[in-house]
C-alpha cells in the first residue's frame, strides 16, 4: 500500500507541476505571438498611411517608440519584408512598391489580390507561393485600396526557436522533476509509513494479547464443560481463572479504548487541583502493597502545588509509575517518590533499585506494547501499554517523561509538567462562566 502511495503521490505531484509549467509555456508562446502579431500590424498601418513611400528610414529610427501614448517599441526593420499593392475602385493595379527578397515571385500577384479580396477581412494572414504573409487592407473614402504584406519569415523563426527551447526547458524540467518528485515522495510518505507500520504491528500485538486471555476462557470453559455434574465449588479453581482472564483483557480493553481515544485528540476535562494532594492520595493504597511484598517507601511531596489539568489522568500516570516501580523492585529495597518545584515547571520522580533497563532500550519502552523482557512481562501480567498510556497522558499536558537507568543500579522516571501552561489556562478557567 505505501509503494502504490507513493507512485501516486509522485504521479500527482508531477501533474500539478507539468500543469502549470505547460500553462506557464503556453502562455510564453501566446504572449510571444501576440507581441509579434502586434508589432507587425503596427507596422503595416504606418505602411499603409505612407502609401508604402517611407521605408526607407535610418538605422537609429529602427527601434524608436510609436509616440508618447505607445511607448511599445516598434522594430521597423518589418519595413524591408514587406510589400505595398494600391488598387483603384475597379481593383486595378495602380501601384506596386516591394522591398523584400528579389528572388521571391510576385508575378502572379493577382491571384494573391483575389484571394485577399475574397477572405473579405481587413487583415490576417495569407500563403502566396513559398511565402506565408501577413496582410493588411485599408480603403480609402475615394475608393482606393491599399493592401500591405508583411513576409512572415523572421516571425515563424522566432516563434519556432521558442518552440525549440521551451521543449529543450520542459523536457529537462520534467526530469529534474522527477527527481525532486520521487525525493519528496520518499520524505512525505515516511511518517505515513511509519504510522502504517506501528498501527499494523499494534493491531497485530493487540490481536495477540486478546488472543491469550481468550483461549484460557475457551479451554478453561471446556473443562468446566466436561464435568457437568460436579458444583462451583468443586470446580473453584477453574472458575476464577476465568475471573482472572476476564478482568486482565479487561483491562487490556479499557487500555485499547483510552489509546484509540488519544489518538483521536479528544480534549481533556481540566480543572484546577491540589497536585500535592493528588498525588498523596494516590500512593496512599500502595503502603500495604509495599509493606507486604518486603520493600519500603521513601516520599518527599512539597505542598499545596496547584495545577490546572485532568486531576485522574495525572494519578493515572503517578499510579502506573509507582506500579512500575513496584515490580520491578526487588525485596528490601527502597522506591523513592517525590513531588516539587524545579523552575517553572513541576518535577515528579519516582525510583527504584532492580536490573535497571538496558540504555538500547531506554528510548522504546514508551512504545505500546513495547516490553524488555517478554518473559518477566508476563510473570508480572503487564501488556507494554502502561508506560504508553503515561506519556500520551503527559503529552496532552504539554509535559514530558523521560527515564535514566543504571543496570543494577537505580532506574528514574521524571515527569515534568509546565507551569507556564497552568497560569494560561487558569486564567480562562476563571474567565469561563461557570
């Protein structure tokens, strides 16, 4: 699907551009064509007022403006490829005056008078043996035709020297193109790309986590199936696998939904709280948790922080921190929280002592479904979403996570949330009617 998005990325990339290059041309062509049209007309009504007696003129009046009113240049070189026939009132030859090329045949000139006579318009243009002309046919009140030509030679030569070069331009252009085309192509598609590969590879890990839980269901079912006969009470055990397989996918389901809710940028509830309190309230249940699994708490919360945000979506973070920290801690050991002021920011950190995490790892394990170790992921039943759930949390307060590790040693989570942010939306909250 991204090859053929790419192709067609491409393709219409290069359509917009050749479009409006060949607008571009065509309107070079057309402009060039006109001035040319233009100029030659002029040319030939300052002919045709003279009665084709002035073209004769020196070298520095070549080039000169029209007048003051038509400061377009004229080139009246056009004079010498031209030639003047004058017609009575019976169309009868009175005059002919020439000044281009001796060796070009106007002999037959008469059948060049008719077929002008009979396209029965003043001007336009006109082929006479080799040459191709421009024409011009003014009457005077007497009756008097004049019919001026202009040879059309020099006009044609320009026009297709134009031709050659814009062709000679486009065709570079559309390689130079095609290069830039499929370049851009490659850097555009890049974040589809890898937007692509991480929702193919989080259905396919959702898949399989679901996958799990619902087939000890099935065959725990089965069990229960098979025996008929015997009570709950008796089959307990199989029972509350069930229980347990139901509330872990769940849970797993309450995760996938929160996630997809993200990702559809959906506004947080914020309100302004107590985020010491909120906090020590959160920590506050895990002291027997900690007491009975043989480790211990150290906190440090400064009081009375106020921030404004979505009061559970920040102890969601602090809880799934603190649960982190917890299995991953070994007995006797000390996890280490704290909560204050760092600048214009507030600062939570929560630590504890284990294997730490290897430092290839430390910038994916905010990944979802992202785990370290697979086989100590589901000794401790954790699906890899937590720490993703944390930082989409984190991400919508403007804030950040970021976490240091030493193997055998000592791993922090540091989460930081602006105060910048707080006093803004403070300050409209309080402009907010209630």
């Amino acid at each position: 699907m991204i090859k053929k998005l790419k192709r067609r990325f491409i393709w219409i990339n290069l359509s917009i551009l050749l479009t409006i290059f060949f607008a571009l041309f065509a309107g070079t062509f057309y402009l060039m064509y006109q001035s040319g049209k233009t100029q030659a007309i002029k040319v030939m009504q300052q002919i045709a007022q003279t009665e084709g007696k002035n073209y004769n003129l020196p070298y520095r009046d070549l080039m000169m403006p029209q007048s003051k009113h038509d400061p377009i240049p004229i080139n009246k070189n056009l004079w010498r490829d031209s030639f003047t026939i004058i017609l009575d009132q019976s169309n009868h030859l009175v005059q002919m005056i020439t000044n281009i090329d001796e060796s070009s045949d106007l002999t037959s000139y008469e059948s060049l008078v008719a077929d002008v006579l009979s396209l029965e318009k003043d001007e336009g243009v006109i082929s006479f043996n080799d040459l191709n002309l421009r024409y011009l046919m003014q009457i005077h009140p007497n009756g008097t035709k004049i019919l001026v030509f202009l040879d059309r030679s020099s006009e044609i030569a320009t026009l297709s020297q134009l031709i050659l070069v814009l062709v000679a331009i486009g065709i570079i252009s559309i390689i130079i193109l095609s290069i830039i085309s499929y370049y851009l192509a490659t850097w555009a598609i890049r974040p589809i790309a890898l937007a692509w590969e991480k929702q193919q590879r989080f259905v396919a890990d959702a898949s399989h986590e679901l996958k799990t839980p619902l087939t000890v269901i099935q065959t725990t079912t089965d069990v229960l199936l098979a025996n008929k006969d015997h009570t709950i009470m008796s089959e307990q055990k199989w029972v509350d696998y069930i229980k347990s397989e139901t509330q872990r996918m769940s849970k797993l389901v309450s995760d996938l939904l929160y996630l997809a809710k993200v990702d559809r940028h959906e506004a947080l509830v914020k309100s302004s709280f107590n985020l010491s309190e909120a906090i020590t309230h959160v920590i506050l249940p895990f002291e027997s948790i900690v007491f009975e699994s043989l480790k211990s708490l150290e906190i440090s919360i400064e009081p009375d922080l106020m921030y404004v945000g979505e009061e559970a979506r920040i102890q969601q973070v602090a809880v799934i921190l603190l649960d982190n920290a917890l299995k991953y801690a070994p007995v006797g050991t000390t996890i280490h929280i704290s909560l204050k002021r760092h600048h214009s920011s507030y600062q939570l950190q929560i630590s504890n002592e284990g294997e730490g995490i290897p430092q290839k790892h430390l910038d994916k394990i905010f990944e979802r479904f992202y785990r370290v170790d697979d086989s100590r992921a589901r000794e401790t039943g954790g699906y890899g979403l937590g720490l993703s759930i944390a930082k989409s949390i984190i991400d919508q307060h403007h804030g950040s996570i970021s976490v240091t590790s030493v193997l055998n040693g000592r791993t922090t989570f540091t989460v930081t949330l602006p105060t910048k942010s707080q006093r803004f939306s403070l300050k409209h909250l309080i402009q907010e009617p209630n």
